[in-house]
C-alpha cells in the first residue's frame, strides 16, 4: 500500500493506539538497553489523553508491567505482549488470555537453543517468550526453526517474526484483536482509530485499523499495510503534538 504523511485532525474526535519501541522511543537492542522516557513524551501523551477524554493506549510487545515502570509516575491504559494481556483504563483491572498449553513446550525448546547459542537471549515473559538475536541477524532462520519447533499443533502458541528477535505468543494474541478489543470498550468505543507502530508485528493492527476506516501510520521504511508513514520517532512526536495546536 503506498503511503503519504497523515493528515492534521481534531484529537477529541480520536482513539489513539501507539507502539513503544521504534514508535515512541528509538529501537535500541530492547533486551540489553533500558528506552528513556523523558518528561516532555509523558506531557504529550497526557495532554493528549486528556483532549481524547482518556482514549489512548499504549499497545506493545512489552508487559504492562514494564510499561508502568518505563513510564512511571504516569500510568496509561495498554495492551501487553501484543495483545495478550489489557487494561481499558490506567486504573482498572488487568485481563489477560489464559495461557496456552504449548508455552511449556515451547520455553524448553527456545531455551534449549538460547543455552547452546552464542549471540542469543532468551527472554520469558508471562505469556508469551523471546529470543533475542540483535547483534546476530544471521541467527534468524535458526532460531525460528527451534521456536518452530515447540510450537506443535494445537498447542494455541505460533511464531512470529520482529525486528531482531523471534517470538512466541498464544494464537489468539495479535495487536489488531487488542485494538478491536479496545473499540469495544468505554472510553474508545465511537471514536476514530488511529495506530502508529514501526514493526512487522504491528501490521495486524494496521489492518485492524484500516478495517475500522482509521488512521493507519507506519515509522519508518519497508513494505506496509499503513496508510499513511512518518520517517522516525521525532516525526511522531512531531504530528502528535500538531494535534494540539
């Protein structure tokens, strides 16, 4: 799909759903660097959330809980690990998908390759596992065969593919369906969708959006389903903040 810059809108009228890592903050090798949040991107997506009356959710492969930690003091509604786990509101209850059988076989194989694996990681979290290979691009096809690999049939986990690491998730778990999830649900439900993310694993949810007749907004270069594109981080912020004005 060829994308152009996206247009300047009234942010009331808006539901805003934002990746984090490429999106927000540049993308720097995730399992080794900590992202800084600084003062000015907390300002801007409070006031934000204040002209959209609280529609606007952080949506990243990342837990919630790292989310909150990054973000600290300011608490924001998100979608975890892609979807696998949400809050509709900063301070409401977190939901999550029940955990799939596979991710017991799927940890042993993915550990098992990460332990006799020079240049690769592993990395747990409650609902889904990676392996990190960002210094190894070379690692890639290996690594997704041995995720591959634990991943049987009917196991409710699949692999999928981001920028210099491989995943595991539960089937069910995409940020598209956490979107359609969020535009269900008080204060999101009736506003116009508009997604910005940077990776593979955000084109679900670029498609989510585009279906909803949103605003669809790819970081970077590569082939997207987004209908609209900003260069890098700082042209996010950029746009945002002309939403403001």
């Amino acid at each position: 799909m060829q994308t152009k810059s996206p247009p300047r809108l009234a942010a009331e009228a808006l539901a805003f759903f934002l990746d984090f890592d490429g999106t927000l903050v540049p993308f720097d090798k995730p399992d080794e660097t900590v992202p800084l949040v600084d003062d000015g991107l907390r300002s801007l997506l409070t006031e934000l959330r204040n002209r959209a009356d609280g529609a606007l959710a952080m949506v990243s492969g990342r837990s919630i809980e790292v989310i909150d930690s990054l973000f600290e003091p300011l608490r924001l509604a998100a979608a975890g690990e892609h979807g696998a786990e949400w809050r509709f509101t900063p301070h409401a209850t977190r939901e999550q998908l029940v955990p799939p059988p596979g991710l017991v076989t799927a940890h042993a194989a993915c550990e098992q390759f990460a332990n006799l694996t020079l240049g690769v990681r592993f990395e747990r979290k409650a609902l889904s596992m990676v392996l990190h290979f960002h210094r190894h691009p070379e690692l890639r096809e290996a690594a997704a065969k041995a995720a591959e690999s634990g991943c049987l049939p009917g196991s409710g986990v699949r692999v999928m593919h981001a920028r210099g690491m491989v995943e595991v998730k539960p089937v069910e778990a995409s940020k598209g369906a956490a979107i359609n999830r969020f535009m269900q649900a008080f204060p999101f439900a009736g506003r116009k969708p508009v997604f910005i993310g940077d990776d593979i694993t955000d084109e679900d949810g670029f498609l989510a959006v585009n279906a909803l007749d949103g605003i669809s907004i790819k970081v970077g270069p590569g082939n997207s389903h987004a209908r609209y594109r900003l260069p890098d981080e700082d042209a996010v912020r950029d746009w945002l903040e002309q939403l403001l004005d």
